[in-house]
C-alpha cells in the first residue's frame, strides 16, 4: 500500500523504501472502468488505461462521489482512444502475476473536464526592473525542480511568475522567493497543461 510523505515526491514503495518520483505526461489508451474497490472506509471507481510504449497497465483510483453520472466510466472517455494523462506514476505488482502496473496519484487528463489540470497556483509580480532578481528566482526554481512560468523579462511590464506546488510546501516555495525578493502572493486556481516541453496557465 503507499503511502505518500507530504510536501514532497517521495513515496515509499511496497517494501517500505523511499522512491523518488516526477510528475509525467504519458500517452495512454483507455481500456475499461469498474467498480467495488473500497479503500479506507471509501468507495472508489477505477480506471484503467494501457501504456502500449511500455506494454504495462495504468489506472487511476477516484473516490465516488455525487459529480459521477456515470460509474462505469466516469470522465467520459472513449475505448481505446490516447489520452494525455499527467501524474505521478507509482509502481505496484499486480497480486496473482509479478507484472508492474502503475497507479497514477494526482492525475490530471488533457481535455477531460474536472481533470484538466486544475490546480491553486501562487501567482506574484516584481517590479519591471528587477530583471537580475526575476532571472535568479528562476535559476533557484528550476535547481528544486518546481514547475513555474515567467513572463515579461525585460519588456518594460512587471513581470509576472506563476508557480505550481510541485510536492512542495507552499511555505517553502514562499522561502525561495524571500531569499530572492520578498513578494504579494496571490494563490489562484487556474487550468494547468503540461503539453509538450513548456507549462501552460490559462483561466477557469
């Protein structure tokens, strides 16, 4: 069973050692959803997808809840159809074979309502002149791996930096900025897409 370390990627895996992991965006094809998992005391629908580069199983466990019009498939996916599906992906063994499968912790699927990458993010500007404090912030961000954007370096506007959590306290990300530039944060939920090889923030 795993078992999650707060404000951090690490997780402890099945014999109870520390793995580190990074969110990923994998294409996966829908196969199936079910029902009649319980875990904690909860109700819980599972969705499962294929990984046909790794030639693995995939699956996000949601607890049930009252949004769910449909218990057998409860984003609306089409079988056998790719989707972009974002997360943690967390090793187990299946229990009759030793095949690997993956449950996806945090998951968020590109184009799927209330998974689409909705998340609170911590948006705050600096002074339009403060370009050598903007630029490393951005070198401190990127050496703790957080996903952020910056916008507006050296345009003559305030520039803006949209963060994510990144399994990170929100108190120590506000830590970084401090040693840098002291800040007005604002933490606003926002839609988050990670496609391709840069970060998208867009409105709700």
């Amino acid at each position: 069973m795993k078992r999650y370390i707060r404000s951090s990627k690490q997780f402890y895996d099945q014999e109870g050692n520390i793995i580190s992991l990074e969110r990923e965006t994998r294409t996966l094809t829908y196969d199936y959803s079910c029902t009649g998992d319980y875990y904690n005391g909860d109700y819980h629908i599972l969705v499962k997808f294929l990984d046909l580069t790794e030639k693995c199983k995939c699956y996000i466990s949601r607890i049930y809840d009252n949004t769910v019009l449909d218990e057998t498939n409860p984003y609306n996916l089409r079988k056998g159809q790719q989707y972009q599906v974002s997360g943690y992906f967390y090793p187990e063994k299946a229990f009759v074979t030793d095949e690997i499968r993956y449950r996806i912790i945090n998951p968020r699927i590109q184009g799927i309502k209330n998974t689409d990458g909705r998340e609170i993010v911590l948006t705050f500007t600096y002074p339009s002149d403060n370009v050598d404090e903007a630029n490393r912030l951005c070198d401190l961000f990127d050496e703790n791996n957080i996903e952020y954007k910056c916008y507006d370096i050296e345009s003559g506007y305030p520039i803006q930096f949209n963060v994510c959590r990144s399994g990170k306290s929100w108190n120590d990300i506000m830590k970084l900025i401090n040693s840098v530039k002291a800040a007005r944060y604002r933490q606003k939920k926002l839609f988050v897409d990670r496609t391709g090889d840069t970060i998208r923030f867009r409105d709700m």
